[in-house]
C-alpha cells in the first residue's frame, strides 16, 4: 500500500507545533513499544500486486547464424496415428494440448507441415492455438525463420500472437532468442513494447533465465517503454534471487536504467517477502538505495502486516527511513477507524519533522470525519496549547457540523 502524506493544499498552512519542544525523538520513538500490544488488538484481520529508435538495427547481430538445436523425427506412422486418432474425438481442453505438444514436435522438423495442419482445425480459437504451438516448436531451432514468417502476417493482432510464440520457442536458446527479440523490436516499432514483455516473461516463465531477461531488457534501447521492461524483469528476479538482482545493479551505469531496475527490485521483493526485504534493505549501506528499498518495503509490509511490521521496527533505533513505514500505519483506514488515538500517538514517533506534522494532520482530520465529536474531544484535552489550538483549527476546515459538539 502507498501511503501518501501531503495534505490538502485547500487546507491552511500544517502548524509547526506537533509536539512541544522540549519532547525528545528517543521519547517518541518509545511510543511504539507501548502501542504494539493495542495494534495487535485492534488490527487483526487486517489485509489490504509497466517514436523508437532504428539506429539499433545497425548493432545487432547478423541473423544468419543456425542454431545448434535439432530433434529426432518422430516416427511417421505413429504420429500421424496418434493425431488422426486424436483429430477425430470431440474437442476437449486436454485434448487440445495433446495436440498442441505433437504439433510443436513436429514442427522442429517439418515446420511447413505442422502449421499447414494447425490451419485446417476448423475451430478459430483452437486453430489459433495449434498455430502457436507450431511457431514455438519451429522457434525452438530456427528462431530466425520462424520470426521471418511471424512477420509475414499483415493484420496487427494476428502478427503480435506470432511473434509472441516465435519468441516463447526461441527461449530454448537463451542468446538466440535475445538477438531475435532484438530484431523484431527494431522492424516492428509499433508493438515493440508487446514484444520485449513477452520476451522477458517467457525467459522467466519456461527458461528461469532472469539474466538473460535482464540483459534483453538493457539492451533494448529501441523500445520507447524500456524502464517498463527494466521494472518486470528486476520485479521477477527479485522475488526468486534478490542478492543476484541486486548485485547485477552494479552494472548499470545508466541512472534512467539503474533507476527502472532498482524499483522493479524493490517492489518485486516487497510484495513477494516484505520482511525478509526489510533486512535485506536495513544490511544496505547508507544511501538512496536503502531510503528508497526501506521505505517501500516498510509502507508495502504495512498495509499486508502491520502489526509485525511495527514490531520489526520497534527492534531497532530511531531512524529516519523508517518514517513511511510509521506513516503508512498511522494513515491506514482500519486503525484510524479502530483506533484513531493509537494512531495519532504513532506520529509523533516519525522522525522528519514536516513528514510528522502532515501526517498527524491528515490521521486527525480523516478521524474527524468519521467522528467529529471524539475528534474535538481528543483535541480539546491536548495538553500543548499550540498543538490543541491547530487540531481545533483543524476542525473548521470540514463541511458545516462536523466537528461540532452536540448540546
């Protein structure tokens, strides 16, 4: 969850009064403790998942290289035996794939036949899928040419289905299909973007390859929607390796690139293990990319566990960029509907001091609103007189009646 803390700009000017001067950041900081229990009590239950460039046409890779990869012709009587027995029994989901893994059998070595049989089916969706699994068998050892025919197809949609089988098969050659992907983006600009994702996930999905993921997605400068790329591919490392992904960072020099990866990183990380995240990020030298990995890990670990992500940073110091974690439980609706007080005290404990100030501001305000009598309350028994005077100054800033006691 995201949590955002800027205040109403129709809202006069957030006080500077938050907490009197005298309160020290270690006092606050202790609040936490004394809180957790209530958290716990009143948050169980609580749960709240990215005009191109031509030039790189002229880098890339001569295509008239031959993969190494061949398969052994199956034996033509029992195949055809086994697909005319198949063909003849009524369309099944089961079925169809039995179909489709002799079609992109067959197709290794006899692709022109294996799409010529896939036309035949006279079920559109089902053609269309024998089709694909012919494209990604034919892929699978000649990439080059099986991309050749995908881009002979003149109609947008049924080209990008294609192609997006032709890059699913050249997976089996992890740098074959990095140099065809490259090639198809840069001589069809238009769906470019469609064709790197597909490219990326199929990596990911039947290879594991999240190297060559990444390296395609570095690569692919031709694509107006790189940083997309860049965040989808560092999003999956990261939920299965993030000390690789994290150490592949280093060899990004380009700041847009390396900005795309490490945010693809973060999030990826971050909704797959928050916690292990955490300490993943809190190890992080001193930087931006520890801010940026434990702000996003702590806010994103708030809204799906607040209650253990309170504890986790109740574990260590005060420290400054644990204030959007601290800020994402004060804000969460379930505890300022539960618990408004437990929330507002959870402010004072945010270490930025114009951070703390709007978000106590907007946890009393949307307290109000639900109920504006114990929110004038609890504002009229503040202590500090220029904080009291604020929160009650608050109060006039909602539509007419509310915040007003009743006689």
């Amino acid at each position: 969850m995201r949590s955002d803390t800027v205040a109403d700009p129709h809202k006069r000017p957030p006080f500077d009064h938050a907490m009197p001067a005298s309160s020290s950041r270690r006092s606050g900081w202790s609040k936490i403790a004394a809180t957790t229990f209530a958290l716990s009590a009143a948050l169980i239950g609580f749960i709240l998942a990215r005009s191109l460039a031509a030039r790189q046409a002229a880098a890339l890779p001569p295509t008239s290289a031959k993969p190494a990869i061949r398969s052994t012709p199956p034996s033509a009587s029992t195949w055809d035996e086994r697909w005319n027995a198949l063909s003849t029994q009524p369309n099944t989901t089961a079925l169809t794939r039995e179909r489709e893994a002799l079609l992109e059998t067959l197709a290794r070595t006899d692709p022109q036949r294996a799409l010529s049989l896939a036309d035949a089916e006279g079920n559109w969706l089902t053609r269309d899928q024998l089709r694909d699994a012919s494209l990604r068998g034919w892929a699978a050892v000649e990439p080059d040419a099986a991309a050749d025919w995908a881009m002979q197809q003149t109609v947008l949609g049924e080209r990008m289905k294609c192609v997006a089988a032709v890059l699913a098969g050249a997976t089996a050659q992890p740098d074959a299909a990095l140099r065809v992907g490259l090639r198809l983006c840069t001589a069809d600009p238009e769906p470019a973007g469609f064709y790197g994702h597909m490219l990326i996930n199929a990596l990911v999905e039947r290879t594991g390859n999240f190297d060559a993921a990444t390296r395609f997605a570095t690569s692919a400068n031709m694509i107006d929607r790189q940083s997309f790329l860049l965040d989808s591919a560092f999003y999956q490392w990261a939920q299965h390796d993030p000390d690789r992904a994290y150490a592949q960072l280093a060899s990004l020099t380009d700041p847009t690139i390396r900005t795309s990866a490490l945010k693809g990183l973060i999030e990826g990380r971050s909704d797959f293990d928050p916690r292990h995240f955490a300490d993943f990020a809190q190890k992080l030298p001193a930087g931006a990319d520890r801010t940026q990995a434990l702000s996003i890990s702590l806010q994103r670990w708030a809204g799906k566990d607040p209650v253990a992500a309170l504890q986790w940073i109740n574990r260590g110091d005060p420290d400054p960029d644990f204030d959007p974690g601290i800020a994402a439980l004060a804000v969460s609706e379930t505890l300022i509907a539960a618990r408004p007080e437990v929330a507002m005290e959870l402010t004072d404990n945010i270490s930025d001091t114009t951070k703390r100030i709007l978000t106590k501001s907007r946890v009393f305000l949307d307290w109000a609103q639900r109920d504006p009598i114990a929110a004038r309350r609890y504002a009229e028994a503040v202590e500090h007189p220029a904080t009291r005077e604020t929160l009650l100054e608050d109060l006039k800033s909602l539509p007419t009646g509310a915040g007003k006691s009743k006689s």
